[in-house]
C-alpha cells in the first residue's frame, strides 16, 4: 500500500452550536504540507477534518458507522492480524480496508481498551453522536502528534499540529511562563504541555474522553513491573530479533521507495542490514531501499562511511552520501526558522535538513529512522547487583571493575556505591534518610524571580526522579523508553518529515519491541563491557560481520565546535544582544555569554545553553 502524510482538525461545541466545514478547513490549510486534500464532516455541534498527501479517496476522510464516527492519523502494524480479530466478532472489513477503517472497527469492538489492541503509531479521536463523547488516544510512544485546547463546558479543539489551532476563533496566543522556563533550563518540557498557555498535548501513551461535563485522561499502555521474561541469552536475542524483523516488515509494508539514515553507529546498522536482508529475500513490497550516510571531509573523527559502507556494499540498497562540512549548528538560522509549534530543533538540524531533501528528491515516500534506538537498548541504564542476584559474580565484578576504573576508584566502593543506589532507589525510607544532595543543578541564567513565580526547581527535580519500576536498571530502562523529551524529539521528527512530503518511522518505537526489551534483565540487554549486547547479539549472521563489530556511536561533536566556538559566534552574539526572552524577565543574558565565552575557550560546557539558543529564535519569529 502506499503510504501518504496525514493530519486531522477537530472542533466541539458542547452546547450543540453548529461547526461549519469553513472552521475546519481553515484549520487544515495551517498545515497544507500535510495535504491539500481535506475531508470534512459536521453535524450537531461537531466538525471534523482529515488530510492527506495522497489526495486519493481511499486515504482520505473521517470514518464512519452508525452513530460513530473517527477520524486519524495513523499507520497500524500487524494489519492482518488485526481484520482476522475483527472479522472474528462479526465486524465486516475488506482485505483492502485502510487504517482508519480497521481502527474504528477496534473502538466498536473493544471501545476505550481499543488502544491495547493497536500496534504502529497513531493519533486519532472518535465521536459518538449518542452519548456526546469525544474519545481521544495516541500511541505509546508519541510517534503522532495531538494537540487539545479544552474549554470546559464550551468546546474542545484538536488537531495533529498546534498552529491549527491558533486559527480558531477566540484562541489567543499566550506563552506559559513555566513552559518556556522549563525550555530555557534545557529540555525539561511536562510530557502534558506545550509553550501555549490553554493549550496541550495528549501525551504519548495516553487516552482521554471527553464531554460536556469534564474530561477524564489515563495511560492506556501500562507495562507493569512485574511483566518479566526469563530466558537463556540465546533465547533474549532470538525473541529480540523475531520483534525487530516483525518491526521492519510491518514498515516496510508499503509500495512507496523507503529511506533509511545510516551511520555508523549500531542501531542504524541493524535497521538498514535487516532491512537489506529483507528486500534480498523479496520479503518486502517496497520497490527499492534508498540509505543516506553523512559524509565529512574537513571535521575529524565524525565520518561513518567506513562502516556504513559495508551495509551498502553487502545488500541491494541504494547508497547516498550527504557532503555535512558545513551543516554546523545555526548554519541554517537565518534562512530556516524554527517551527511555529514548538522552539525544539536539535543542533544537526540543517545536515538533517538537507538529507531529507536528497530522500525526497530520489523519490523516497517513507524514512526509517532508529531515533529511539539509544532508549530502547542503550543508553546508561546497567543492573551489576542483578548479575549477582543470578549467581553470575564473575561477570558482575568485570562490570564493576569497568565502572570503577571509568571513576578512577576501588571496585569495592563501586560495588558499595552502587548496592547504597539500588536500596536508595526501592526502599524510600532509606533514600529519605541519605544526606540530601541539595537542590537540583539550574542553569545560572534563570533569573531567581522566575524560578520562584513558576516552582522550576521542583519541575526540574520531579523531571529527574526515576519512576518506580522494579529496581534501578529497569527504573532507568523504563524512564528513558517514556520520556517527555523522546517523545518530543519524535513529534519533531515527524513534522520535519512531512514538511519534505514523507512519512516518519522508527522501528525502535515498536511498542511490541518495547515490551520485550523492558521485560528483559538489564543485564541482558546492555553492559558496559558490551554497548548495546542484545542487539549486537541478535543480528549477528545478518549484519557483515565486520561493521557489527565496527559499530558504535559516533557523535560529529567536531562539527558541533565548528559551528558553537567559530562560525556561528557572529550569530550567537546576535542573539544574545537585547534578547525577546530578557525582555520578559526570563533570562539573564550575561550569563548566557559567559557560558558561551567559557566553551569558547576552554570546550567545557557546565549547562547546555544550546536550548537557550533555539528559544532565542522562536520568539524572535514568532513574538518580537
């Protein structure tokens, strides 16, 4: 099937006034890049809208049965799976039934536990004429986007991009103080929030109804604790490797040429090597694999090719390469801005950019990203004491012997340190009775004033406490797999995408790959002798066997210097002269400069000031 860019827009009146398709369409022309085409459908105080790039009728339109009626933005995986389910309670589908169709079928089935039947990332509501109730969920890991503006016993505004709704009557713009502050201190965005005051984001994972009388919100994806796999090493990678082939085969379902970005690190390496095996085995319908690898002349240590190479040579895939030597951070600032929505851009924005443009001009309808790979299966969530814990003393004491020479101590005070944490971390009596640490570490450029009138300290202490999923490896695992900022990142992937006319997806955000993966001893996923060890394991005899050894990430940090302490200092200096966010009260700008004269001439960075940067340019955009 082929696969388009979607977006959905929806307006409610509680009181039964009516919505015309006028309010509607003006909604969805604020984000024509998902599609010029828009279906509409109103009636009794509601009014709802879908787009789509493909501007085809099987695409396109809100769904609807009886009294029910949904509109989505969506890509299901395991579709077959799923009409075999509905057929089998008596729901009609056709083999060729789109998405939309097959999920309104789930909600008439199983109603608000629908989402717990739904794989492949999602954002979608469904209107139930009869009893009046709007039900609203996004997929668990925040792949698509929902933006609400609810005003109790008035009327609830929705919509895949925020800017949207700033085109409904009576929606004023209005930053929140305490958004933009959490912004300036580094990505510390509530999972619910937005920079718009009245106006916020479902968050990923979650469901809510709502009426006349209120609304009510859940998590709809709950992996509890207690959900654990035990299993021999053999058995982890074989379980780990059938998800992440069924992952790929269920994106790859898709008659559109396909893009993949690979570097040289692990996670892209599996993607573009499974996904190469695949399409060698025909077991894919799309047409041909496109792999985009950055290429770097002049910035040490930062090209991949070496790795990426062997991928390209070993499979039928097209190999690209995207010239990155002057794709530095704010080397796009004054020609590119930020996005309406949200000041969020990561410092390669422009290298992203311009490999985007090269995706889309080969053709390419869907691009495969491992983003959340490092979340999924990296990152620093170790669990030493659980190797004791299965009588494997030996390999538990080569961890903490790594750990303890990475912090030049003893390995028994590791070993010490590290049982002190874990008991810290389930039992809260004892955490209680720790010597406090103090408060968190706020980046000296947020006025006093500010961090006072918005409680900061306390959002930015509750952003890093990990949640309680069974002990500190797991916790960690867990807390990285739903985080605000992953999911975030995702939802900026996404937009940037659509604005080059292809769909985003990430195999790594597979809710069926994560369930395994936070199941699994952390041990057994990832160890700091072995980075990333389940998935290096797992493809072992599909990825060439030299770049699975090669593998690891690199970070073009050359590139970042390039751009941070040379040729974007004219830039910087700009912005930090008379800032927007000074103005206001929320920011103490010497402090910027300092930070930044500091990196400049030492490369130390004590608080990343990159987000001040950003933010600088979105007001600058959008509210000077």
């Amino acid at each position: 099937m082929s696969l388009s860019v979607q977006g959905i827009a929806g307006v409610l009146h509680f009181n039964g006034r009516p919505v015309t398709g006028q309010q509607v369409h003006a909604m969805a022309r604020e984000a024509d890049h998902r599609g010029t085409a828009v279906a509409v459908w109103c009636a009794d105080g509601a009014g709802f809208g879908r787009q789509s790039s493909a501007g085809t009728s099987t695409q396109l339109g809100p769904v609807r049965h009886d009294h029910l009626v949904c509109v989505a933005d969506v890509r299901l995986d395991g579709r077959s799976t799923l009409r075999d389910l509905l057929r089998a309670q008596s729901i009609v589908v056709a083999d060729d039934a789109d998405d939309a169709t097959l999920l309104l079928g789930a909600f008439r089935v199983w109603g608000r536990d629908c989402p717990e039947q739904l794989y492949g990332d999602y954002a979608f509501a469904v209107w139930d004429e009869q009893s009046r109730q709007l039900f609203l969920a996004r997929d668990p890991m925040g792949m698509r986007a929902l933006y609400i503006r609810h005003e109790p016993r008035r009327r609830l505004l929705f919509a895949t991009e925020l800017k949207q709704l700033l085109v409904a009557p009576g929606v004023h713009a209005e930053i929140d103080e305490l958004a933009i502050a959490a912004n300036l201190a580094g990505p510390y965005l509530p999972a619910d929030r937005t920079l718009y005051a009245g106006i916020e984001q479902l968050p990923a994972g979650n469901a809510m109804v709502v009426d006349a009388e209120g609304s009510r919100s859940w998590r709809h994806w709950r992996p509890e604790p207690q959900d654990r796999v035990r299993c021999s090493d053999t058995e982890a990678t074989t379980a780990y490797r059938e998800r992440l082939e069924q992952s790929l085969r269920d994106r790859l379902d898709t008659t559109d040429p396909v893009g993949i970005s690979l570097s040289g690190g692990l996670d892209s390496v599996n993607l573009a090597s499974m996904a190469g095996w695949l399409q060698q085995r025909s077991q894919t319908s799309a047409p041909a694999l496109h792999a985009y690898a950055w290429r770097f002349d002049e910035v040490e240590g930062a090209d991949e090719r070496s790795v990426s190479d062997r991928i390209v040579d070993a499979f039928p895939i097209v190999g690209h390469t995207v010239v990155g030597d002057d794709c530095w951070p704010l080397s796009d600032a004054e020609s590119t801005a930020p996005d309406r929505d949200d000041p969020f851009r990561w410092p390669y924005e422009a290298l992203t950019h311009r490999t985007h443009q090269h995706a889309r001009a080969d053709g390419v309808g869907l691009f495969l990203t491992g983003a959340r790979g490092d979340e999924l299966i990296g990152d620093w969530a170790f669990d030493e004491l659980g190797l004791l814990r299965v009588g494997r003393a030996r390999e538990a004491w080569q961890e903490l012997d790594l750990l303890a020479r990475s912090r030049n101590t003893r390995t028994v005070t590791a070993a010490a340190r590290g049982a002190a944490a874990e008991l810290a971390h389930r039992w809260p009596a004892v955490r209680r009775s720790r010597r406090s640490v103090g408060p968190p570490s706020v980046p000296p450029w947020l006025p006093d004033a500010l961090r006072r009138r918005t409680d900061l300290d306390d959002l930015i202490a509750s952003s890093r406490a990990l949640p309680r999923f069974g002990g500190l490896g797991r916790s960690s695992r867990f807390a990285r797999v739903t985080s605000a900022q992953s999911a975030r990142l995702a939802v900026h992937g996404e937009r940037t995408l659509a604005r080059s006319g292809m769909v985003a997806a990430d195999p790594y955000a597979d809710r069926r790959l994560a369930e395994l993966v936070l199941a699994l001893p952390p041990w057994q996923v990832q160890r700091r002798s072995e980075p990333k060890r389940l998935a290096r394991r797992a493809l072992a005899g599909i990825v060439p066997e030299t770049a699975r050894i090669a593998a690891a990430k690199t970070i073009p940090s050359g590139l970042y210097d390039r751009g941070m302490r040379d040729r974007a200092t004219a830039i910087i200096d700009a912005l930090l002269t008379e800032p927007v966010a000074t103005e206001h009260g929320w920011l103490d700008s010497q402090e910027v400069r300092a930070a930044h004269d500091r990196y400049r001439r030492t490369g130390q960075i004590t608080h990343d000031y990159w987000w001040v940067l950003t933010t600088e340019l979105w007001l600058r955009r959008w509210w000077s």
